[in-house]
C-alpha cells in the first residue's frame, strides 16, 4: 500500500492576516484553503491508497469542514509539539492500523505545500526500488551571501547547496522503526533518517512544490488558485403558502408559529433557494427537474436531501461556495430571533465557514403576495469555485 501523510499540526501564525487566528492550511482568500486544495489533489491520484492528516486539536471543527468528501482519508491525528512528533504520531496511527508490510511505502508532505506534481510524486516513489528513502529537491538560482560578525558579507557557492521540499518519500517500515529509536531534534524526516543509518536518494523537485511561510505567500498561492478555476453564479427562489400547522423550517431550523407552509416537502424555502441557487451555478436545471412536486415520495420529506443532490453535483466537479447571500422576505415570524441559528446550521449542511454566509430578511410592510396572511419566500444567491478542466 502507499499511503500519504499530511502534517498540518503547525500553527502558521506568520502567514496568518491580520486578525485571523486560523492556520495557514485552513486558510486561503481565493475560496479553497491550501490543506483542501491538497487533499482533493492527492485523493484524485489513483496511485495512492490512503490519506492520513495531523492536525491541531483546536481546528478539528476548521478539519472537518474542508476534508469533506476525501473519500481515502482515515481518522485524522492530533500533532505533537514538533514536526517530528507530529510526524512520529502519523505514521503510528499507520501502522496501528494497517501494519508493517514490508512493501509498503509512505509519503510524508508538509500542509504548507500545497501544489505538488504527480510525475515528481512517481519519481520519489520508484526510486524506493533502489533506496531505503528519497525526497524532491531543486537547485539555488539566486546568488547566496554569507552575513558575519564583522558586519561584512562572504560569499557562498550556490552549487554546494539545495533547496529540500516534500513529499519525501519512505519504506515505511524502515522510517517508522528509525524514528522510534532515534529520539534526536531534526527538521524534517530525511535528516532523521540520514542519521539512522538509511539510504537516501535526491529526486530532481519542482518550483511548483513552494512552501507557504509569511502571509505574502498565501497570497501568491491564492493568485495561483484563482488562475486555475473558473468563479460561477447562481440564483435561487422560493415561495410557499401559509397553511394550519404550528410550526415552519427555515434553513433546516424549526421555528414554532401558528400555521405551517404547504408544500410537498417540509417547505423549507431557504433550503429549496440554496439548492436552486447551486443547481443554476453548475447548469444542472432546478429542484423540480431533480424532485418532481407530483412525486408523492417526498410528501414531507426534509429538504436536506434537496440540498445534498446539490452538493453531490458541486463535489462531482471539486467545487467550492465561496459566498452565499439568503434574503429571507416575509412579514412574520421575525427572522431576527433565528438568525444566528439559521447560519450555523446552513454552515453544517453545506460545509462551509459561517463567514461565506449571510443572512437577511425583508418585510413587505403586509404589501403585495408574499405578507402576514400569505406566506413565506427566500432568494439566494450563491458563487462556486470550480477547478477549469482541460477539453
């Protein structure tokens, strides 16, 4: 088996904006966080049999919301506090549990690298045909300079050096044994195992594989992303009738009131606009092509299974939400009260950060259809990210 090993257990503060508290893995302004990017890269790769990722255990919640959808991924790993720990804990979890096989291989890649290059992948791998462990690696090109304590600068010959990148490349039984008996402070894996005795080759690298330091990266890889994808928009509407019930569902959330809404469904209209609004983006028609309201099946079904129909469409092409705007256009119930509430769960169903999603409401002051006696609407609308795919 080969399996990938992901360490995002850093806390990347130095490329964090300014006010933000969250990793740089689980950041990113173009929409796709690096980690997400990453994973969905590495989970596409027929050649890898499984994914495993250390993280901090304060951004499990940040974890779950981006790793949705990576159907390779195992259980996640809280990191120590060092590379090597952390590093050290991924590869124990391996083992516990899918064993030592002796053909098995592991690629142990930093989060904060999160464009790699499949054909450097498959070279670091092959040559395990010859070595205990390799790793991708690329030339200095600028000139190097030496600062001493005399305030004077020395020159360095480039040539002597090399810039070290992942993923590097392991037997995994053989590394995993050589971190449990060397118990010395080292920077990455190589080192570790170039200390304990293994044999490592270097593999030619790539640009491409560049790590995400200072928050003038971040920003250089989101320019990346947002060449690579393509921004779409949708736009969903919804409306239903007042009818005797004594409560309504608005955003998955049950508010108690003196009627109910007819519909099929449990007429939860902003549920039905959302999924509208993602169907329109991706040209994948609207909610009655999919489920017919003729269809007796769904007589008061939840309309998260609406939703997921939807988001089944957006994963199909690996694409993000980005932004989501609701109107919510009604005279009562007041919608403030359930704001907060109708956020946090539209956050849970479509996997996505409560800063995408906004919320408003719109009376018509008792004018027109949509008033007091009559009912309830929502329009959304939404904006996707989408990788762009080769013709």
């Amino acid at each position: 088996m080969i399996h990938f090993l992901v360490l995002a257990g850093g806390e990347g503060k130095r490329a964090q904006s300014e006010g933000s508290n969250i990793p740089k893995q689980f950041n990113g302004t173009s929409g796709v966080s690096p980690l997400r990017y990453l994973l969905r890269f590495v989970n596409n790769l027929n050649f890898i049999d499984t994914i495993t990722v250390v993280i901090p255990k304060k951004n499990i919640q940040d974890f779950m919301k981006i790793s949705k959808n990576i159907n390779k991924l195992r259980r996640f790993v809280i990191g120590g506090d060092s590379r090597q720990s952390s590093s050290y804990k991924g590869l124990e979890n391996i083992v516990f549990e899918f064993g030592e096989n002796e053909d098995d291989c592991v690629l142990i890649h930093d989060a904060a690298r999160p464009i790699i290059e499949e054909n450097i992948i498959k070279n670091c791998i092959e040559g395990l045909n010859k070595n205990d462990g390799t790793f991708p690696a690329i030339n200095v090109d600028d000139t190097i300079k030496k600062f001493s304590n005399e305030n004077k600068f020395e020159e360095v010959n480039r040539e002597e050096f090399f810039l070290v990148q992942t993923p590097q490349v392991f037997k995994l039984r053989k590394i995993y044994k050589a971190h449990i008996e060397n118990k010395k402070k080292f920077t990455d894996d190589v080192s570790l195992a170039l200390a304990s005795g293994l044999n490592i080759q270097k593999m030619d690298g790539s640009k491409s594989h560049f790590k995400i330091t200072n928050y003038e990266d971040l920003i250089f890889y989101d320019k990346i992303i947002k060449g690579t994808h393509l921004n779409k928009n949708g736009i969903g509407f919804d409306i239903h009738v007042f009818t005797e019930g004594n409560f309504i569902k608005l955003g998955g959330v049950k508010i108690k009131s003196n009627f109910g809404l007819k519909a099929n469904s449990d007429g939860d209209v902003v549920i039905h606009s959302i999924t509208d609004a993602i169907l329109g983006a991706l040209e994948k028609n609207d909610i009655g092509f999919h489920f017919s309201p003729d269809n007796k099946d769904y007589k008061d079904v939840d309309s998260k299974i609406f939703l997921d129909k939807a988001l089944n469409y957006l994963n199909e092409v690996d694409g993000e939400i980005i932004n989501l705007d609701t109107n919510i256009i009604c005279d009562i119930p007041k919608i403030d009260p359930f704001r907060k509430d109708i956020k946090k769960n539209l956050s849970k169903l479509l996997g996505v950060d409560e800063n995408k999603i906004n919320i408003k409401a719109s009376s018509t002051e008792n004018q027109g259809f949509v008033n007091s006696q009559n009912g309830v609407a929502a329009q959304t609308i939404v904006s996707l990210q989408v990788p762009k795919r080769g013709k």
